[in-house]
C-alpha cells in the first residue's frame, strides 16, 4: 500500500500527533476500570460542546453509518412514515435505508448541485404526508454543498413532526451545528472527517422525544441506540467498549476545543475560500450550482473536459497528491478535495492546487 505525502481526500483526514499517540497507547480492560468511564463521560462532554447540545450523546464503535443505521432501526417501526429531503447522493442513501428498515418513504428532492433554500414544497409535503420523522444531510460530501438547517428545525417544530434526523458526519467541528437551537432529536457525527481520527468510532445526540420512541420501538440489534440510554449511570455496554478509539476520537475533540470553536469555523472557511478562488483562477468549474451554500469542509470540481478522471487521477497521485473521485452519478464527473479537520489549513491546499495546476 502506497503511502501519499499530500493527501487531500474528504475522509479520513490525516492523523494528528496527538491522535495518534491516544490511539496507539496500551490500555486496560475497557469495561471493567473506573478510567475508561471518566473517558467516556468527558469524551461526551466534549461532544457536546461541538454540537452544541444538552441532549445525550452516544458513543458507538463502527464507521459513521452505523449511527445513521441506529436511528433509523433504533426509532423506525414497519410502515412508519419518512419525509427524506434529498439533496444529493447521501440524501437519496438515508432514504433508501429508511426504505430498507420497512418505513413509508417520500421524498422531496433538489439537483444535486443546489441546497435548500425554500421551504415551501417542504412544508407542503409534511402537511400532506404527516411523517414521523424528517432525513436531511447537512453537509452532502459527494457534492461540497451544505444544507442550512435553522429553518427546516423551525418549520419541524412548528407542524409538530416528532423527529428530525440530521446527518452531520462532515461539519461536526468544521461548520457550526447547533443542535438544541435547530431543534434536532437525531444528530449523527463521525470520527474520520473534522474530528481527525480513524474511521472506527461514530456518535449521535439523542433528545428526550427522540429517547420514547428508542423505548416504544425496542429495537434489539448490535447497533441499537437503547442500551446505550444509561450506559454513563450504569457502566454497562452492551459490547466490548473501543478504547483505543474513543481515547483517538477524544484527542480529535479536545484539539477543537483547545483551538477555540470560533478559530476552527474560522480555519475551515479560510481554506475553503483560498481552495475556491484558485480554482477559479486555473480554469475549473466549481460543481455546486450559484446560489448553492458551498461547504466549510469539503470542495467538489468538474474535471477538466479533456482529461478524464483515471487519468487525472493517475498524475495526481505520480506527484504525491491524492484526491477524492466521488459516487453515484457524479463519479467520473467531478473530482472532491477535502480541507476538513487536520487538513483544513491553508498551506496544504496551497501545495495540492500547486500540484493540480502543473498537471493541467
């Protein structure tokens, strides 16, 4: 396996020092010492300060998608009622694993350059199909665009629809997420993209709506969200706690609090905003559509016309630099760079578009 000097895909980031020395520690018996529970209890903590929340958050071991599994599993009963508002490829993902778990799904979709704006087919189809829940992602990382969620919280509590489910795998400590003021019951995050550790731990914020129907549903699975209610009381998992993971995912948490969540946004849109105008300055065409909200995290660009993406790709990665392709529809057109987490700095997207503009 080859190892890139520069790499600048959108997940998993580049390991931080310390990080890394927190995930390659020797450790105890995870759930039997008092030390690994204080690591659990501040690692929410932390958590709870990046997404700004008082609800409960949860703390699971596996790649992001299993939280998303988890709330849909966890608060989903057959024939449950699922508004997805699909903004690209995730979106349209969410709602096919609703679909997958037996729910009713209907979808409101837009162009998978453009982000929401306004809200009145939304609220038209939540008048018309009363669901039970509400799918939105927030950052769409195959498309770079980041959807505003404020209003669609609002538009939520005001028609009454029990839960609002947000994927925010890719902003989580690199884009505001306020999840109390959004009025979010269900907020997915993962470790491998603004938190700046491996792919192995993922977690969710769960509100007190959200907790009666994980009760209600009783959903037994590995990935169920109910035995995780009073794990912090009880000292209880339901499978052998990840401590290695969770010491690296609470290394990536502290690095973003020590920072300052101000400087970290700050951080995030300075090298967004220095990786878009050089891209317009070389002469490629940014993929989210004007008027689209761009995401803080990560970049999607139309590939050169002349030049298709194997061989883009291929003289990339002959002069140290990888990048990411992207999926569904969008593979083979456009090509990601993600400045997220350890790799959100102005320098290492000034020395990747150096690379990008000798080969084109």
């Amino acid at each position: 396996m080859k190892a890139y000097p520069l790499a600048m895909v959108p997940g998993p980031v580049s390991l931080p020092r310390a990080v890394i020395e927190a995930l390659t520690n020797n450790y105890g018996s995870a759930d039997l010492e008092a030390e690994f529970f204080d690591l659990y209890d501040r690692t929410v903590a932390g958590l709870q300060q990046i997404m700004a929340t008082a609800d409960t958050v949860v703390i699971q071991s596996g790649e992001g998608m299993v939280v998303l599994w988890s709330a849909l599993k966890s608060c989903l009963a057959p024939g449950d009622r699922v508004l997805s508002v699909a903004t690209g490829v995730f979106g349209h993902g969410i709602a096919e694993m609703a679909a997958a778990v037996g729910a009713d799904v209907r979808k409101v979709s837009l162009p998978d350059d453009q982000t929401i704006s306004a809200l009145s087919e939304i609220e038209q189809a939540i008048a018309a199909f009363k669901p039970k829940m509400i799918t939105v992602v927030h950052c769409e990382t195959p498309s770079g665009t980041l959807n505003p969620i404020a209003d669609l919280g609002r538009l939520k509590k005001a028609l009454r629809v029990p839960l609002l489910y947000v994927d925010a795998v890719s902003s989580i400590g690199g884009a505001p997420v306020l999840t109390d003021d959004w009025h979010i019951d269900l907020c997915l995050g993962g470790a491998q993209k603004c938190l700046s550790a491996p792919p192995d731990m993922a977690f969710l914020s769960v509100s007190a709506d959200a907790w009666e129907i994980v009760e209600q549903v009783n959903y037994a699975g590995y990935d169920a969200l109910q035995p995780f209610r009073a794990v912090q009381q009880t000292r209880y998992f339901p499978y052998t706690p990840n401590w290695h993971g969770l010491a690296a995912l609470h290394a990536g948490a502290q690095l973003i609090l020590a920072e300052g969540l101000p400087a970290v946004f700050e951080r995030h849109a300075r090298a967004a905003d220095y990786c878009r105008r050089r891209l317009d300055d070389i002469g490629l065409r940014l993929f989210p559509a004007p008027g689209a909200v761009p995401s803080p995290t990560v970049t999607a660009v139309y590939l050169p016309a002349s030049m298709p993406w194997s061989d883009f790709d291929t003289r990339l990665r002959k002069r140290g630099l990888v990048v990411g392709g992207s999926y569904g529809q969008l593979a083979g057109k456009i090509f990601r760079l993600g400045h997220m987490g350890s790799q959100a700095e102005e320098t290492l997207v000034r020395r990747a578009l150096d690379v990008i503009a000798e080969v084109l």
